[in-house]
C-alpha cells in the first residue's frame, strides 16, 4: 500500500469522490491516500450563513460555552434586530455601562464563530485552501440590516482571498442590498480569472443592470446558470429591447477578443426578456457565438427570443425551451422564432405547448420546422444590437437536428374531442429533406387535465404517417 502510485491512487478515490465517509476513512490509510483523499473531502467549501449561525450566537452567549480566547477575536462585528430585542434576556457577563458596546460586539463574535474558525483553519493549512475548487455563498435571508452585510462581506472576503485556486462560484439565495456588495465580493476572489462556472439561484437583485458587472467580471467563464433570478425594479430596461447604458465596468473587465467564449448557458429568470436584452447589449462583454448548450425558461418574449438566436445560435447543438411561448397569440409565422439561425443544432427539446379543442400546437410548432434562407442575412448595428432586414425565401437549407423532444399539456373537457388530424402538417415537415438526419421524435402528454379517457396515444402515432414508417416516432402519455 505504501508503494502504490500516486497516480493509481487518485484513480481509485475518484469512484469515491461523494462517500464522505469513506474518504476520511482513506486519510487514515498513509500519506499518498490522505493527499488523495483530501482533494475531495475540501473541494467544495460552503459559505452558506445558517440559522443556526445566529442562534446559536445567542444560545453559547447565555451559556457561556466559548473560550475566552474567542471573545477578543474582533474580525467581524454584526447586530441583528433580534439580538438587541432580546439583550435583556440573556444576563450579561459584563458591567451595565458596557451593556451597549460590548455586549453587542460579543454576541456578534459569537455569530460568525463557524465562519472565522474556517478562516482559522485556512490560514493554518495553505494546502487545504489549494484544494478547494467549488464555493458556495449566499442564504442571507438571516442579514436584514446593513451592519450584517458588511460583517458578513468582510469575513467573506477574508476567506475568498485565501482561496487560489476556485474555479466554480454558486451565489445561492442572496439579495443583493446594492451593486457595491457584488463589486465587494468580485474583488475578493482571487482566482476570479480562472473562474470556470458561475450560478445564481434565487437572488435579488436592485435592478436589470445590476447583474452585468457581475457577469462581465469572469472572462474565464464558460458555463453559467441563472435560476430564479428576479429583480426589484425595471428601471434599466426598456419593452425596445435596449438595456440602459449606465453600466460600469469591472476591475477584471476585458473586451470579448480576450475572454473565453460561453460554452453552456442556463436561464431561469422571470421575466426572461430584461437577461436576454442584457446579453445582446453593447455592454455585455460575454462572448456567445460559441455556445453549444442553450436552456431558456419562461420564455414569453418571442422576437427578444429570435434576436438573442441570431446572436448565439451558430454553434448551439443543444437547446431547451420551456414556458408559456406557444399562446394563441403567436400562430403567424413571422411572431414565430425558427432553426434558421442554429444550423448545427442536433437536439431540441421543447415544454410548454397546450392541446386543446379549439387549439393543436402543430399549427404552431410546424413554423418553427419550416426553415427558410434569407437572401440577405440579418447583421448587427455598431452598438451590437440586433436589426432585422428583409429576407426572401429559397429551398431550406439542411440540418443537422438529430433528435426532437416535446412535452405537450393536453386540455379536454367532457363533450369536446382533440384534433388528431392537425398533426400531419407536422409530420410533413419533419419528413421533408431538410431533415433528413432527423433519428428520433419523441412527445410526452401530460394528461392531468385531460379528463378520465385522456389522449389515445396510438392515434397520435397514426397522426405520422411518414415517421411510424421509418420509426422515428414516440408518445408517451402520463
């Protein structure tokens, strides 16, 4: 065991990489297993503030359960509302004229005690801080006052700067008091340039500008997720299409000749139409024309849609569409967005669509499919906006679309029968050469409200004629 390579090691911790267990158990074992397995155990270090944080500030205050050699660690200082509502409660250890300062400033102490040992041990083990590659910040719903905020940056930023080697950031449930908290806590990353993968969920942010620093700051960046992103005001955004132009570049900014290009993008934002427009605007300094993996969510904003595809979609192999986009409203062809501009796109999965009596979503999904070649492209302005000429239609083009996925939510009531027929048209389309490397077609019915009988999905099937002969097509119901 002692004479095993290094190499061979690394290998057969890695099927263990998520048993925490197991990898302290392999610390135990000798030096080459202990450097192996110290890799995973301190990969991911979460920066979370916790309930317990706060309580049990208060609870070992009471108790009196710290040593002393904590309580003239002054690193960080925070009051809530709570603690000073609930000073008289808890006896003080020190005299009445020093009820006002010290005692606050011990309970804050008390609060970030987990926070500032992990600074402790950091600082002590410079190996262990190379370690880390995954760091997770964020649950400040505990932070309501302004003096939380700043105790919680500044500890943040003591541990972010002994952190050399981060290459995946997660803000998680964090409201954002001001664009200067987010500047604060970019600057403190050291390895900011080599940050690989950014992802927001469920943050506030003041608003629709605000968020652009925070992505023009990683020009190392190639995959972000932004779920759940919402914002205060709209202030910085315009139903045109345009972002305001009052945004202010990074210490870490670079124009897009010096970044790496986005490979995977995942947007989850309501409304989705503010992040779209931030994307295309002058003052995004993210590079999409090498985008290969696409998901949107809520989409309701279809031409913001057809601009942002202009722009990312010349390499997108990947692309996922989910949300109300497919209303009665958008049924004529120039409303509707299409696979002109994702030429190498390969799989397309597509949620959302609604079946009803009145209404079959072939009619709309079918203009999506029937791809026409502009005779003049569409181009970008100076200011990278995108501008519309007009195009003349020619024989579509070929794709390379290899699989299509649709979820359909079929509506039916009792007395009122589905359309069957309508499907057809689709299947004409999808058969046509254009599509020729096209392997397989697959729907899923959500039949929650679809009544006791449901869909037939044998009749759906029989609906494509042309596909169930080359066996391309499946339906599932559910």
């Amino acid at each position: 065991m002692l004479h095993t390579p290094q190499e061979l090691v690394d290998h057969i911790l890695n099927f263990a990489r998520e048993d925490l267990p197991t990898l302290r158990s392999s610390r135990l074992v000798c030096r080459s297993w202990n450097i192996s397995a110290r890799v995973h155990t301190c990969r991911r270090l979460d920066l979370q503030v916790r309930e317990q944080d706060v309580l049990n500030g208060l609870h070992n205050f009471n108790g009196g359960t710290l040593p002393c050699a904590h309580l003239n660690d002054v690193s960080s200082t925070v009051i809530t509302e709570q603690t000073v509502a609930n000073t008289d409660l808890f006896p003080s250890p020190t005299s009445g004229s020093h009820k006002s300062g010290q005692h606050k400033a011990l309970l804050t102490r008390l609060t970030f005690k987990r926070l500032q040992s992990l600074f402790d041990i950091l600082q002590c083990s410079l190996d262990m801080a190379h370690c880390v590659r995954e760091v997770v910040v964020g649950n400040t719903i505990h932070l309501e006052q302004s003096e939380q905020w700043k105790a919680y940056a500044e500890l943040l930023t003591n541990i972010l700067s002994s952190l050399p080697r981060v290459s995946s950031l997660y803000l998680h449930h964090i409201y954002f008091p001001s664009p200067a908290f987010a500047k604060f806590l970019l600057e403190a990353l050291p390895s900011a340039v080599e940050l690989e993968r950014l992802e927001l969920l469920d943050c506030l942010m003041p608003q629709v500008d605000d968020i652009l620093p925070l992505l023009n700051h990683f020009p190392g960046m190639t995959s972000l997720r932004l779920s759940n992103v919402r914002f205060k005001e709209f202030q910085g955004y315009n139903h045109n299409g345009l972002p305001a132009s009052n945004c202010q570049n990074t210490p870490l900014h670079c124009e897009r000749q010096f970044r790496r290009s986005l490979l995977k993008l995942s947007i989850d934002a309501l409304p989705l139409s503010p992040i779209l427009c931030c994307f295309i605007s002058r003052h995004c300094r993210i590079d999409l024309t090498k985008l290969r993996s696409l998901t949107l969510s809520n989409v309701s904003d279809i031409p913001n849609l057809r601009c942002f595809l202009q722009v990312a979609g010349g390499n997108l192999e990947d692309l996922q569409i989910t949300g109300p986009c497919y209303s009665s409203r958008y049924v004529d062809q120039q409303a509707m967005f299409n696979l002109s501009h994702t030429p190498r796109l390969k799989t397309l999965r597509i949620f959302g669509p609604k079946w009803m009596a009145s209404i079959c979503p072939s009619e709309k999904l079918q203009h999506i499919f029937k791809l026409s070649q502009p005779a003049e492209s569409s181009k970008l302005s100076s200011t990278n906006y995108v501008t519309s000429s007009s195009a003349a239609l020619s024989p579509p083009p070929p794709t390379s679309l290899e699989s299509l996925h649709i979820g359909i939510a079929a509506f039916k009531r009792d007395g009122q029968d589905l359309d069957y027929s309508k499907w057809s048209a689709l299947d004409e389309v999808l058969s046509g050469p254009a599509f020729a490397s096209l392997a397989l077609v697959n729907m899923e019915i959500d039949m929650t409200l679809s009544g006791k009988r449901g869909v037939d999905a044998a009749k759906v099937v029989a609906s494509f004629p042309r596909l169930r002969k080359a066996k391309k097509i499946y339906v599932a119901c559910s």
